[in-house]
C-alpha cells in the first residue's frame, strides 16, 4: 500500500499548481507527452513565459536569448484531460530552486575564485573603492536575459495559464480556490533590515522609531559573530518593541556555501544561535544560497532567495513573488530591489522604481518583501527615501488593504494555507483546516479571454488591520 502510494505520488503533475491555488482535489487533470527531450533547455509556452526543463516540441536552448522554440502548439485537450508537451512539476521546481542556474553565462557561482579573492580583502578595503568594484562586477546585469528584471513572474504565469486551461477544458464557468492572503488582501509586504555593522546596530532604535510612525513593525537580521556584539538586552529591545529578530548568515564573510563541509560546520553554528535568539527565520549574507543545502537550517522559514538576482553577489532568482516549500522550510522569497542596489548600483535616491516594482507584484496579488539596511539609511538624504517608502507601503494598506506583517505571520499563514482544504458543502464550498477564519473563497475564470478572480459573495474581503 505504501509503495502504491509513493507510486502515485511521483505520478503526479499538479503538485505545484494544486499548492499554489488550494484548490479542491480532482481540479487539475494533466498528462505529460512521453517524447520529452533528452536534456533540459530553454522553450516558451505562449508568448513572454520562459520555462526551462524537458519538452516534447523542437529542442530547448542552452541560452534564454533569442528564439526559443515555443511549444503551446502542441497542447492538446482530450474532454477535461490536457495533454502538456512538457512536466509542468518539473518546471517549476527547475524555476523555484535554480536548477537552470548552470546554463547561466554570467559569474556568481558560491566556489568563484574572485570571490573567495574580494572577502579576503573586504576588510581592509575603503567602501569608496568597494563600491567601486562591486559596480565593476555588476556592469553587464542589463544583458542577462532570463530572470527578468526587476521582477520576473514565470512560475505565477506558468500556474495562471494552466489553470485558465484547466477551466476551458472542463467547460467551467469558474474554479474556486483559497485566496493567497488572510481576509482577501490584495496583496502581502514586508520590510526586513540586514543589520551588517556597529552603525547600523546602534541605529536600530531609531529605526524602529521610524517605522513606528507608520504602523509598519519589520525584521531585523542580525550577525551573530564577529562583525559588532550582540548583547541579549539589544534582542530584547527589538522583540519587546513588536519587532522580529532573525540570523544572518554566521560572520558574512562570504564564505558559507564555499564547499558543503564548510557549510555543515557553520550551519550548526547558526543553529545554536537561532536556538538562543529564539529566531525563526534565516537569511545569508549577500543571498547565497544552495538550496539543496538549506534543507540542514533547523528554522522555521529562510528569506535568502530572490526574484531576479540581476543585481546581486550570485544571480539567478526563484521567478515567483509568493513564498514556496523547500522541504519543510519555507523560503519567502526578495522580491524588490535592496536599498543598497538602489543607491549604489543604480544612483537612484527616489523610491520611483520600488513603486513600480509594488505596482507589478500587486497586479499578480504577490508579495513585496524588501531589504533595507540600518546602516545604509543613517545619511539624511537616504533616510527621506526610506521615509518615502513607508509612506508608500502605508497608502498601500490604508487604501489597498495589503497586508503589511512581518515575515513570521506569513510562515505561519503559509503553512495554515498549505493545510486547508476545500469541500463541497451541497452546492456551494468550504474551507475546512486551522486558520480558516481568515481565509477566503475566490474563483478563478476567464473574462475577454483573461484569467480574472472574484470573491464569495457571502464572505468578501473585510476592512484590513494593521498588524
């Protein structure tokens, strides 16, 4: 019995989308073509969604530029069955986790010799000429072609488009599934601060001032070893005032994922620290990150991975603006451009670009997680383009009702979500599971020809709290 269950298990080619909507069971019924390609590559499937993975139509590419050989011809629909010239799982598991990370022409691999060179030397660099260097190193980010930047939305495409077949295969009028965030938020935000050195400790106080006057309580992650000291009465100002304490990284000294057992040396490290920090969430220093590896972290959720990496140490990016599982821990993804980027890489010191940014996510209902550090904002003239931004994200809440939380409400409410589940109730629905009273009843159909979401007339989206 056991073995016929793993058996069905591994058969399945709806895990992700099933996840990702929480839609009742027998929503989806796909079948993947048996002709796949030998070797994974590049294809679209319909116009502007890359996938990489196997595919049964032409040849994938080794490179995400030029044409790439476009398989949506070769869908079928056999009654509600859909037949898929590719292994939808297989997709987004390569998206999510990076797997096409090898075919990328662009430098950032954790055992880069020039990177081991530059943390060698940080130490004893002038940030002039570090700045200098790290802009060096990123000047060519704009000829990367695949994520796409400065947000890339190829897993959430790739589910929308599928379930939008799913209901023209099954002549539908609509499919109900739980809506991604507690009492129909539009959309989720958080704002985390990596706090890097003795400055930017010292400042945290006023840093919590500031985001006190707009209602906004946020994460800090802080450096365990070396890099300034972390007295228990500094954690316990932050967690008294409302505020999460999280671990970055063990010494961001770039060398945690140098080799595996460099890894398995520091993760038990920074697992005692999260133990005595009563910290839930991780985060490395400077996004690197294995995936593979992280499955060691003993913490409740990680916030190493980002969307699109164009502008960070190690590129690539997880092409989703919603948290995922990897494993038991629950990756919750970056999904705007850090304040240092903004400042330093693109002398930016308007918030118009993290504008457009919460404008794009929030046309999927995605989440706005976004790194900025104390010690970057200390300067008069950063500081404002911070204030403006929380300005921003409060309009967003008191006008838009996205929720604005901290990241470990959101673990928690993506592992209710995960546990929900939808069942008929006559000839209506119901959620049934942990947290189900902050949960909402949408339904997905097509209007003009676009997937479009509406909400149970009976239980609509209520006036947002702050929390």
């Amino acid at each position: 019995m056991e073995t016929a269950r793993l058996l069905l298990e591994e058969s399945r080619t709806d895990k992700f989308i099933s996840d990702y909507f929480r839609c009742p069971d027998g929503s989806f019924n796909f079948e993947v073509a048996e002709n796949l390609s030998d070797e994974s590559g590049y294809f679209k499937f319909g116009p502007g969604l890359t996938c990489f993975g196997q595919c049964s139509s032409g040849k994938p590419s080794h490179t995400a530029k030029g044409d790439l050989v476009n398989v949506e011809k070769d869908l079928q629909i056999d009654g509600s069955l859909i037949r898929l010239p590719f292994d939808p799982d297989q997709v987004v598991d390569n998206l999510l986790f990076e797997r096409y990370w090898p075919s990328l022409t662009c430098p950032g691999s954790s055992k880069s010799l020039v990177r081991k060179i530059y943390y060698s030397i940080r130490p004893f660099m002038k940030v002039a000429l570090r700045k200098h260097l790290q802009r060096l190193y990123l000047s060519k980010w704009k000829s990367i072609a695949f994520p796409a930047w400065p947000v890339d939305f190829s897993v959430d495409n790739l589910m929308r488009r599928l379930l939008a077949v799913s209901i023209r295969s099954q002549q539908a009028k609509q499919i109900p599934f739980i809506w991604f965030w507690p009492d129909g938020a539009p959309g989720c935000a958080l704002v985390t601060h990596d706090v890097e050195t003795t400055a930017g400790r010292d400042f945290c106080a006023q840093l919590m001032d500031l985001n006190d006057r707009y209602g906004i309580k946020s994460a800090f992650q802080v450096v365990p070893e070396e890099r300034y000291e972390v007295p228990p009465s500094f954690l316990e100002a932050i967690r008294k005032r409302e505020f999460e304490v999280n671990i970055h990284d063990l010494n961001h000294d770039g060398r945690l994922l140098e080799d595996r057992k460099t890894f398995l040396q520091r993760v038990e490290q920074i697992n005692r620290y999260g133990r005595s920090f009563c910290a839930k969430g991780f985060r490395s220093g400077a996004l690197y990150r294995n995936l593979d590896w992280f499955e060691e972290l003993d913490f409740s959720y990680d916030m190493s991975v980002p969307n699109a990496g164009h502008l960070e140490a190690q590129r690539g990016g997880c092409c989703t603006v919603l948290p995922f599982f990897n494993g038991d821990l629950l990756e919750i993804p970056v999904t705007m451009t850090q304040d240092y980027s903004l400042f330093n890489i693109l002398k930016n010191y308007s918030i118009d670009q993290w504008k457009k940014e919460t404008a794009q996510i929030m046309d999927l209902h995605g989440l706005m997680c976004i790194i900025v550090h104390p010690d970057y904002i200390i300067s008069e003239r950063e500081r404002r383009v911070y204030e403006q931004l929380l300005q921003h994200l409060q309009s967003l809440r008191d006008n838009d009702r996205v929720w604005i939380t901290t990241p470990s409400k959101v673990d928690q409410w993506w592992r209710d979500r995960a546990q929900m589940k939808l069942v008929a109730d006559g000839d209506r629905w119901r959620i049934e599971g942990v947290g189900k009273e902050r949960a909402r009843i949408a339904y997905a159909r097509i209007e003009s020809g676009r997937l479009v979401y509406s909400f149970d007339v009976n239980r609509p989206p209520r006036r947002f709290k702050n929390e």
